[in-house]
C-alpha cells in the first residue's frame, strides 16, 4: 500500500511538472507570436522608395563622438538619437531635407541636404558659448516626448560639477539621489535606493563592466570623477532587454575618450582630495588618450592631530584612463580601465608599567575596485552596427588585525584575517539594425564567468611556550558560476502619435550543477496625447543572480557578495509603470508624472543572531531569510531646462515593504528605507558668464527603525520588548545645501574658485537611533539620536586649459 502511494504520488508530481511546463511553453510562444506579429512588418517595409542616411555626430573642437544627441527631420516627423558610441541611422526617401542636429550644451546645427542614396555623413557640433538667457541642463524635450524609454533621466557633468557638495568633493551619484524616486540612506552615504530596491539591486556601468562596489570612505563619496566621465544615464523603470542581472535600475557611466585635435586638461584642489585629467592625441584625428587621478590626503590631515602611542590613517585614490583608434571610417577601438583603492588603519601602544607589560594593537582594512574593456565597433553595413566588448573587473576586501599582550614575561598574540573578492570575466556582443522608419532593432548576447570567494576567515593564537593554536580557518576555495543572455527588442513606430518597443531576454544561470533559467519580456509604448503631452506605460521582468548580504545602512566593504546556489534562489522583479509628460513654453518647461508598481522575490536577510563572521560559505544557506518586497510610489518631476534661472523640483510618494516567514510572525513590514515622502529642489542662477550661484534643498519623512517599545524588570536586570519590526520612525531629515562660483578667463584657459556651505542653517538630521537610559529613564524607554553632517563649509580651486 505504502508502495502504491509512492508511486501515486510521483505520477502526480511528474503530471503537475509536465502541466507546469505546458504552461509555460504555451505562455512564452503566446509572446513570440505577438513579436512575430509586430516584427513581420519589417520584412516588408525595406523598398526601393527608401534610403539611409547614417554617421556618426562628433565635437567640432576635439572630435569626440557626442552620445544622445538629437538628429530630426521636422518635415517628416522623424528622427533618432546617436547610440552610446555617437552612431546615428535615419530611413528616409529620397528628395530635399531640413535636418535639425542638437544636443545640450551645443550649438543647434541645421543642415540641407539633396538625398538620392544612402549617405554616410558626419556632423559636427560646435560647443556653446553660454548666454545669460541660454543656460541648458537637460536633455532636448522633444526627444524625451519622441522617446518610448521612459524612467529615464541624463544630467551634463557640467552641471553636477555646479552643484553644492560635501567638503568639495564633486560626486555624480549625490546628484542622482536629488531625482525623484531615488534615495540615499544613511545621511552623506553616495548609496543609490531606487524604488524601494536596495543598493545591490543598481546595475552600475562603467564603460560598460559592472562595478560592485561604487563607494569611498565607507559611502561618503563615490568612485567616478567628474574630470573623466563624459556622460550618466539613470534609468528606473521600463528596462530595454539588452540590460540584464539586476532588479531596480541601470546607471551607465561613460567615459571620455580623449581629444584627437590638441591637448587638454583640468584639475581641482579641494578640503579633502586633489584631482587632475589629461587628454589629448596620440595620433592626430586617428588616436586618443586620456588620462585621470584623484587621491585624498585624508591621511596627511590627521597626522597634526595624532599624539601620544594612538596612530590612524585613510586614504583613498583613483586612476581612469582610456585610449581610442579609429581603424577607419567603419571601425573603431577603445580600451578603458580604472583601479581604486580605500586603506584605513588603527595602531595604538600602551605606555609600558615598567618593564612588565606592553600591549600592541593594529587593525587594517581596504578595499579596491580593478577594472580594463577592450571595445570595437564596426557599421558593417549601412543599416547594422555592430559593437564587440570582452572585459575582465575584479573587486576585493581584506581586512587584519593583530595583537599583543605581554605581562609578567607572557607573551599573547592574536592574529586574524578576513577577505572577500569577486571576479567576473565579460563578453558580449551588440547589434543595432535599422530596416526602415518604423523599425529600430536591437539584438545580442552576453557570457558573464564569474568567481566569488565570500568571507574566508584565518585567526591564530599564540602563547609564549605552547605551540600555535589555529582558533578559526573557513574555507579558502571559491565558487565559480556562469551566466549568459540572449536578448532582442525592437522599438515600432506603430503610428503616427504611437510608438512601442518590444523585447525579450533569455538569461541562464549555472552554479555548482544548479541551473536556473529565466525569460524576461520587457514591453513599452508612447502615445501622444497632444502636440506637446505624451503617455509612456512599461513593464519589465528581470532577474538578479547575485545578492548581497548586508547589516546597516552603511556602505560597509564587509557587506558579502555571494551567488545563487541550490537554497539561495536568484532573486526575480516585475515592475509597472506609466507616466505623463508634457512640455511647456517652447521646451523651457517639462513637466512628468510617474507611478509604479514592484513586486521583487528572493530577497535575503541575515537571521536574527546569526555569526555571520564565523560562518563558512557552505552554511550560509542556514543563516539567512528568503522574502518578498513590494513597492508602490509616484512621482512629480518640474524641470526648468533653460535661461538664467534653471534647476528642478521632484517629488516622491512611496511605500516599500518586506515580508519574510520568521519575522514579525510572518506580517509585512516597513523596509528600512521605506519613506513615504521625498522632496529635492534644485536651482541655478547665473548672474554672469563668470559668475553662478547653486542651491539645494531637501526634504524626508523619516526611516523606520526597530526599537524596543517596553522593558521587564528582573531582580538584577532587564529585558526589552522589542516589538514590531520597523515600527518606528525616525525625526525627518531636511538640509539646505548653497554654492557659488566665479570664474576667471586667463591667456593659457580658466580657473574656478567655489565656496559652498553643506546643511547651511545647521540642522541635526538623524543618523542613527539608539536606546539611552539615564536618571529621567527609570519607569519608560528614551532614545537619543547620532548627527554626524551639521554645518561643513567648503573651498575648492579649479582650472582648465
């Protein structure tokens, strides 16, 4: 009988898994068919009637290639924007055209041109004197309406390099938390919270690698220079399928290329670090180089402070460099790469009793990034480009700590180690095909080798007299995984006032015989409601294969990256979303409207207690919770994109909550950066060529934290009640940030001094919450709450030349 059950049993299991499957395959070919049906234009559509005009849109003064700018026939209704790499392709018909070629902080170029062919045509734009009535920070609106990518959001690096900061310190990512729907954590960090995801949810692209971990100073500022980088893309929502392996958001950073006509550079001298950039030719209109360092002189300022047997030190630096060749008119080679380092110590001597006893204490720890990507491009032909990348990146922590105590002639050392380190090596390959006007196709593959050695743990004791006593040694093997994609999308110009964008990717995951596989479509549309008013909806699927173990909100270096494995599930996001944009006053105004709708699974948490130090990689399944995460919020976005005054305002409404079995009995809970109310404005105003004064505000509801609501007294102690998870709040932050800055032309280029004041009226934001207990304490619970950034000024001098 017992026989028969098992039997019945496994039928019924193999006929479930079979059903499941059917499902499955009738879902997935349902979805092929609809972009069979979609994409069957395209076959059909290519006439002799038809031509291209296709190139490439460079800087007049240095020739590099200009990414995102708008090239438009208005007669027509059509136009594209230039790729990543400044390509551009447009099918049109034959005859006389007005082509209209912009983009910010250029000149605008209109150009005639008699088409009887396909024409492969170069544009130049030459960089724009400034005016007091010309100032522009956006990108031009009438892509943004044209565009089926919503979500989206590009700011100049000119204008980031205006804004206020901390110390001096220029840092891209402080001013992609001041967009709307994104967060920062802790008070000063450079972490990136995007609609209710968590730090290790942000694909962050440097020349098209992955960075792991974007951070210096444990958050404080982040690793990209503002001298080197020539471009960032924030996108939220509605992801094109060409971007894979995480949840919440992509943040590309592009790097200059360097200047084929002349050399060029620039530095800056701040409270806190010193940067410098070079470029120029290394064969002139053929090859490029650039070159970039930044370094901190933390270490130097504390060194005046340090007395008595107590020493400290930080530091931290960065290197980018790039160089480019162009092959010929068709092709083209780049090579980049980055190394950056952080480096923190503490040694502290005891003033020996005589000559009896001595203590020794040393603690180290650092942390670097190391990446290098070879890319080539090629137009194969005059309708398919091509771009090939192969890249190695390579993130590691390590930590030591070593000590001695000597007493009476007995001697103790401790010894302890602890690293982690992620390898991945990268290749893909990209295609861009434009059959005709209605028809912009993407499509490629991807193979991601990656190697995690996560927290591998060494300590020693040793006693004058008694042989080593090796107390804890985990596991020094890693685990290596692969990862692979597929992906293709096509961006349809359905009619019209409609255009939508179809995809699909397929991901597989292989780790230690596990296998996971994934299909994740990716749809869009934009429907232009007026001359001037557009509604944009999306939906994404995406999965996240790798995860991050973390414990505050700090960006702590000893936050563990490790894979998914047989019990550690990837971790899978669906995401809705629609908006409204509409433009006012001949683009000098842009309004938007967004909300969404996330739903994320696989989430992980460390359990309550859990040694998450002396674990081995191998328990780790043991230590952590799986949960789910659900995030909804809107968001308002003014922009005032050009003249004198220029900025905007954003607002975010949002909940995010975690549900995971074991706590809070099961009940969703606050994320720990759940806030329900965002506020940034932002604002410029240039009273001269010369001269420019930059404020920001901002405006949070507060975190949720996890304290005890009560205590129970014993006869020699007490006991918290500890109470719901996150059910508290913390005070609401809010700070006023304010810059100026003057400029000086010389014969040999410029020089900048800028002055700021960071939380300019002194508020105590809080940073952390913790219990208190004093006289006025005996009967209730009292809190206190850790501020860190009150009011900081700061000075720093920069040139160009």
């Amino acid at each position: 009988m017992r026989a028969n059950c098992v039997v019945s049993n496994v039928l019924l299991q193999s006929f479930a898994y079979r059903s499941e499957q059917r499902m499955r395959a009738t879902k997935w070919l349902s979805f092929g068919l609809l972009l069979g049906w979609l994409w069957s234009p395209v076959l059909g559509t290519v006439t002799a009637q038809s031509l291209i005009i296709n190139g490439y849109v460079e800087d007049m003064a240095s020739r590099e290639r200009i990414l995102g700018a708008s090239v438009y026939i208005p007669a027509l209704q059509i136009g594209t924007t230039t790729n990543q790499y400044g390509f551009y392709s447009l099918t049109t018909v034959p005859g006389s055209h007005l082509i209209s070629v912009s983009h910010v902080g250029y000149d605008p170029v209109w150009i005639r041109l008699e088409l009887a062919g396909d024409t492969t045509l170069t544009l130049t734009l030459a960089p724009r004197v400034v005016g007091l009535d010309d100032m522009e920070v956006f990108a031009d609106q009438e892509t943004n309406l044209n565009d089926v990518q919503m979500s989206r959001h590009e700011i100049s690096i000119e204008e980031i390099e205006t804004l206020p900061v901390i110390l001096g310190e220029i840092d891209i990512q402080k001013t992609l938390q001041l967009l709307p729907g994104v967060q920062s954590g802790l008070e000063g960090s450079s972490g990136l919270y995007v609609r209710g995801g968590r730090a290790d949810q942000n694909l962050i692209l440097l020349d098209g690698l992955p960075l792991y971990n974007p951070n210096h100073l444990f958050g404080f500022f982040s690793v990209f220079n503002s001298a080197a980088m020539k471009r960032v893309e924030l996108i939220k929502g509605g992801f094109p399928a060409r971007y894979g392996g995480r949840l919440s958001s992509v943040i590309s950073y592009t790097m200059k290329e360097g200047n084929l006509k002349c050399f060029a550079g620039q530095g800056a001298i701040g409270l806190l670090s010193s940067r410098a950039m070079l470029e120029g030719p290394i064969v002139k209109d053929r090859a490029s180089f650039l070159v970039a360092g930044r370094r901190t002189y933390i270490d130097q300022l504390l060194r005046p402070f340090q007395r008595g047997r107590t020493r400290y030190g930080a530091a931290f630096y960065d290197l980018n460099f790039k160089a480019n060749y162009v092959i010929s008119k068709r092709d083209r080679i780049y090579l980049s790469a980055y190394a950056g380092q952080d480096e923190f110590s503490y040694k502290k001597r005891s003033a020996p009793v005589g000559l009896s006893s001595n203590d020794e204490l040393d603690y180290e720890l650092g942390w670097s990034n190391r990446l290098a990507s070879l890319r080539w491009n090629r137009l194969i032909r005059n309708r398919l480009f091509a771009n090939v990348l192969v890249g190695v990146m390579k993130y590691r922590f390590s930590s030591g700590r070593y000590s001695l105590d000597e007493s009476d002639g007995v001697v103790i050392k401790y010894e302890g180690s602890w690293h982690s380190e992620v390898v991945d090596w990268t290749a893909k390959i990209d295609f861009e095909f434009i059959p005709n006007s209605r028809h912009y196709m993407r499509f490629g593959a991807e193979g991601i080798l990656h190697r995690f050695d996560p927290g591998t743990t060494q300590t020693r004791l040793e006693e004058s007299g008694r042989p080593p006593v090796n107390l804890l040694q985990a596991p020094t093997g890693g685990i290596g995984s692969q990862e692979m994609a597929l992906y293709v999308e096509d961006e349809i110009q359905l009619h019209r006032d409609l255009r939508a964008t179809t995809g699909i990717r397929f991901s597989s995951y292989t780790a230690r015989g596990v296998r996971y596989n994934s299909f994740e479509p990716r749809l869009g549309a934009n429907v232009r409601v007026a001359e001037k008013s557009v509604i944009k909806i999306s939906y994404a699927r995406s999965k996240q294969y790798v995860h991050l173990l973390t414990g505050g909100g700090t960006a702590l270096p000893t936050d563990l990256w490790i894979p998914s494995m047989d019990r550690i599930t990837p971790q899978s996001g669906h995401q809705l979303a629609v908006g409204l944009i509409n433009g006012f006053r001949d683009g000098r105004y842009e309004v938007s409207i967004e909300g969404y709708l996330k739903y994320m699974t696989g989430h992980l948490e460390y359990k309550l207690g859990a040694d998450r130090f002396r674990s081995a990689f191998l328990d780790w399944p043991d230590i952590v919770e799986i949960g789910t995460g659900t995030a909804l919020g809107a968001e308002i976005f003014i922009q005032k994109k050009r003249g004198r005054l220029t900025g905007w305002a954003g607002y975010t409404w949002s909940r995010t909550t975690r549900r995971f079995e074991s706590l809070n009995g099961g009940d969703p809970f606050p994320d720990g950066y759940d806030r329900r109310h965002d506020v940034s404005i932002v604002t410029q105003y240039q009273f001269s060529t010369t001269r420019q004064i930059s404020a920001v505000w901002v405006y949070g509801s507060g975190y949720p934290v996890w304290v005890p609501i009560g205590r129970f007294f014993t006869d020699s102690n007490y006991l918290l009640d500890i109470g719901p998870v996150n059910s508290a709040r913390a005070p609401a932050y809010h700070r006023l940030d304010i810059s100026a800055n003057f400029t000086k032309l010389r014969s040999w280029g410029e020089r900048t001094i800028s002055l700021g004041l960071y939380n300019a009226y002194n508020r105590k934001n809080p940073m952390f919450i913790y219990p208190h207990n004093d006289a006025s304490c005996e009967s209730t619970l009292c809190f206190r709450q850790m501020s860190l950034l009150q009011l900081i000024p700061a000075i720093s001098w920069k040139w160009k030349f």
